[in-house]
C-alpha cells in the first residue's frame, strides 16, 4: 500500500500487518473495552488461525525497540442471506448467500481521535478490500457496529443500514460504490 499525507508525527506512514514482536498491544486503548480487548488478545490469534487479517499503523519506535499502535482495521471474508439485503437488490442475486467482505474492526487510540486517522484507517481498509476484490469477488463491505457512535461513523462516509444482526446494527457499501471511489 502507498503512503499517504499523515499530519501525526508519532506515526509511521503505512499500514503493515500485526506483528507480535514489533507491536506493543498492551498500550492501546480507543475508548471501547471490545476493541481493546480484541487487539491485546484476539488479533494476532485469529491470524494465526487464519480467519482474520489485521493491519495496524504502528508509532515511531518506543525505547524499547517496539511500537505502539495508532490505529487498526480487521478484514476477513463473510457471507449474508440474500434475505438481508434490499429488495431493489435481492432480484439480480442468486438464491443462496452472498459473499461479502467484514470489516470485523476498526479502531484508533485515543490520543489522535479527531484527528482524520479515523477516515484514514477507513480508507485504507477499503482500499485494501478493493484490491482483494480484483482477485476474489464479494458483493459488498459490511460492518457490525458496536454502538451509535460507530454506526453514525460509518453512515458518514456511505454505509447503510441492513437492520439489526446479534443486537447490532449492520450496515453495507456496495463494492460498486468502491469500484467509483477506487476504480
Ligand atoms: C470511530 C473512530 C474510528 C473515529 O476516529 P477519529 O480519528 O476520531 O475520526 P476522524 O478524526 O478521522 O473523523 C473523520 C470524520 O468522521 C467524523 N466522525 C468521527 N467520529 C464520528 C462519529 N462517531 N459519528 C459521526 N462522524 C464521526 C469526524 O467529524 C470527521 O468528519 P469530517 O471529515 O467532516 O471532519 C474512533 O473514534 C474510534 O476508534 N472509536 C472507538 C472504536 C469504534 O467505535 N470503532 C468503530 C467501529 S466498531
């Protein structure tokens, strides 16, 4: 992935994958007790096990050698009913599931919040998802929000609601609207 213009100095320019031995996860902290949770015990596990990828964007090396973590995103593949989906959509699918791509999680540490890494960390989530796309087909992006907050968040930049999923709200961006953005 390219770098792009990041006015935070403590951070690195790209998104690399979680590495345990480079990344300290324990100093993370967003806000959201899940997240933070997921990051310090979840992530680098479900890698291992191949189910989820993470990406994070690391801080400028700590005396230690290591690095703190700035933001993260987790991407893996997922599928929905077809019954999900808006009518107006439904009719061109097939009658069985669709294949999509989780956007499982995404957080920033609370020290740049409001700073733009948030729709950063979102861009290049899809962006990532975009290029997998060209290899691995899926319908959509879909989100499973944690909350209000996450779900105002995500409604900003064009996701749309697919009702409630495990007492969360859903929501999906066509990969078409990708292929317009990115393209
Ligand atoms: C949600 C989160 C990722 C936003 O990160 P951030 O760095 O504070 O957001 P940014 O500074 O990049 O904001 C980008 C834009 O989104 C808007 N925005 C940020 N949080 C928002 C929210 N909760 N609802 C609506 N808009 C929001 C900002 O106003 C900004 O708008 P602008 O571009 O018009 O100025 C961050 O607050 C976070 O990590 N929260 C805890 C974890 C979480 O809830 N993750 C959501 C996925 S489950």
């Amino acid at each position: 992935m390219s770098d792009f213009q990041l006015d935070i100095t403590q951070c690195e320019k790209q998104f690399v994958e979680l590495d345990k031995s480079k990344h300290d996860r324990t100093l993370f902290d967003c806000g959201e007790p899940q997240l933070n949770h997921f990051i310090k015990q979840q992530a680098a596990r479900h890698m291992k096990a191949n189910i989820s990828r993470t990406m994070v964007l690391a801080s400028k090396q700590l005396t230690n050698g290591t690095s703190a973590i700035c933001a993260f995103y987790t991407i893996t593949p997922s599928a929905i009913s077809r019954k999900q989906l808006p009518d107006a959509l439904v009719k061109k699918l097939p009658h069985y599931p669709i294949p999509v791509f989780l956007l499982a999680q995404l957080a920033v540490d609370k020290q740049h919040h409001g700073s733009g890494l948030g729709k950063i960390t979102l861009i290049k989530a899809l962006q990532h998802l975009h290029s997998v796309n060209d290899h691995m087909r899926a319908y959509a992006v879909i989100v499973d929000c944690l909350n209000g907050n996450a779900e105002s968040f995500y409604k900003k930049f064009g996701f749309a609601s697919l009702g409630e999923q495990n007492g969360m709200v859903r929501m999906y961006l066509p990969m078409k609207q990708l292929e317009q953005l990115f393209g």
